[in-house]
C-alpha cells in the first residue's frame, strides 16, 4: 500500500513538472480561440474597433449620472432620479447591439458578392492571400478596413492562418467566419473544388439573406410596439411629476414603490417581447 502511494505521488509530481521538463514546441498545435467578451464583441460588430471596452462603460456610467442629476434638479423626485439613471446606464448597451445588428444584417448582404469577388481573383490566377489582400480595395466599405488589416498583415510575414484570425477578430461576423474557414482549408489542403464551393456558399447566403430580411421587415412591428410600450408609460410619470403635488406623491413611500417596481416590470416585459420577437443568430462556431 506504501509503495502504491509512492508511486501515484511520484506520477503526481511528474505530471506537473511535464510542462517545464518538456516544453511544447510552439505552433505545433493551434491553441483553441479565446471566447471574445461580449461588450468586446458587440463593438467589434458595431464597427467601433477602435473604442475600448472600458471607455464605453465609462461613458454608459457617466450617461446615467448625468441624467440622474438632471432628473432630479428638474423634479425633485428621487426614485425618478434613480430610474432615470439606470435606464439611461443600460440604454447604450441595446443602442450598441442594435447599431451591431444593422451592421451585421448589412454585412450579411454584402458576402455574396464578396465571394464573387474572390472566386473572379481566384479564376484570374491570384492566390488566395493576393484576393483577400485586393479586397481592401474593391470589397464592400463594411470589410475593406479588416481585409486592409489582413493585407498589412501578411506582408509584414506573418502566416496565412494567423491573418485570417485577424480579420476574424475584426468582424465577429458568423458569416464571415465560415467562409474564412474555408478559406483557410482551402489553403491548407489545397483541391481544384475551391471555386465550385464558394459558389455554392456565395448561392446559399444570397437565399437566406433573402429570407432573413423578409422576417426581420415583420420583427419591426414587435419591436416597435415593445419600445413604445415601454416608453409610454415615463412619459406620462414625466408629466405628473413636473406638478408639485404629483412631485410630492412620488417622493413618498408608496410612490418610490410604485417608480421601483414600474421599472422592474417595463425592464422584463421589454426583455420578453424581444425574446418572443428575435430572429436566431448564428453563433460564431469558428470565432
């Protein structure tokens, strides 16, 4: 029994001394991809790169005290003040997404005749880093500054695969993901098939871009009456306030109770409807 627990302590001790006694050399394996966080990810999809994730929730922060603080030298009515101030916080979040879905269904539109373009360069005898690298110059305005990056990129000698990455980080677009993958596959393996695949990927996404717009013309009624829904009833709070005695009933404690929960409610009926009304979005499966 001694000597059983010798040796399974001794395998112990090897096992977390592997790593140091013997290195993995590097890019032997490529190392799964880190999972984006999301505020990271949405910018990135709404275009803003550039914008750090702090900075925005610096100013999602800064946002919601400014109207708390206007809220209540307006009307004096603190549980407004501070309902004011959290829904202003939590409002630049959905304005991004939003700005992030519009960018995203633009793109989406845009892919089709992004493959083209590379199946032309491709078929003219340009290599594959070569086409994606013209894109930053004749691809849609939405792609050109991530295939810019790609094209600086490579040309410094980074490798074809981790330039790919690059443009993948930029995007965060599921579509752009799976045909940038094949992209990579393409070049990895090689095959004469190439072409024919990204036609038939380029005939695919023209189709489900065809449906998806039809129902997200629908989705904008749910929407639509969701936002007025929620918005409705602050308006009506904002002008029974703006009295003195409707500014005294809500500083009192049934008042705070009646703002607090008021708020509570709009918040997860809002949730709701968009829930009941959003389209399923591709995950990012290569991201």
């Amino acid at each position: 029994m001694t000597l059983l627990l010798a040796c399974v302590f001794a395998a112990g001790v090897l096992l977390m001394a592997a790593r140091f006694l013997w290195p993995q050399p590097r890019g032997t394996v490529r190392r799964p991809p880190r999972r984006m966080p999301l505020v990271r990810l949405r910018l990135n999809q709404a275009g803003l790169a550039s914008v750090s994730s702090g900075a925005f929730l610096t100013a999602s922060a800064f946002v919601a005290v400014l109207a708390a603080a206007v809220l209540q030298a307006s009307f004096g009515v603190a549980a407004l003040s501070v309902a004011a101030g959290i829904g202003c916080g939590v409002l630049p979040f959905p304005l991004l997404t939003a700005r992030a879905s519009t960018r995203r269904e633009a793109g989406r539109a845009s892919w089709p005749d992004t493959v083209d373009q590379i199946v032309s360069a491709v078929r003219s005898g340009l290599s594959l880093p070569d086409a994606l690298g013209r894109l930053s110059r004749t691809g849609p305005p939405a792609t050109r500054a991530a295939f810019a990056r790609f094209e600086k990129d490579y040309a410094i000698g980074s490798n074809f695969s981790h330039s790919i990455d690059l443009v993948k980080d930029h995007l965060a677009d599921p579509v752009g993901d799976r045909i940038l993958e094949t992209l990579r596959m393409a070049r990895q393996v090689g095959g004469s098939d190439l072409v024919g695949v990204l036609r038939d990927l380029a005939a695919s996404l023209r189709s489900e871009a065809s449906v998806r717009s039809e129902l997200l013309a629908r989705q904008s009624w749910v929407t639509s009456a969701a936002r007025l829904g929620v918005a409705a009833p602050w308006v009506v709070l904002l002008l029974l306030a703006g009295r003195a005695e409707g500014a005294q009933a809500y500083n009192s404690a049934s008042g705070i109770a009646v703002i607090l929960v008021g708020l509570a409610v709009c918040l997860l009926a809002y949730r709701v409807m968009r829930a009941f009304g959003r389209l399923p979005e591709e995950k990012r499966w290569f991201g």
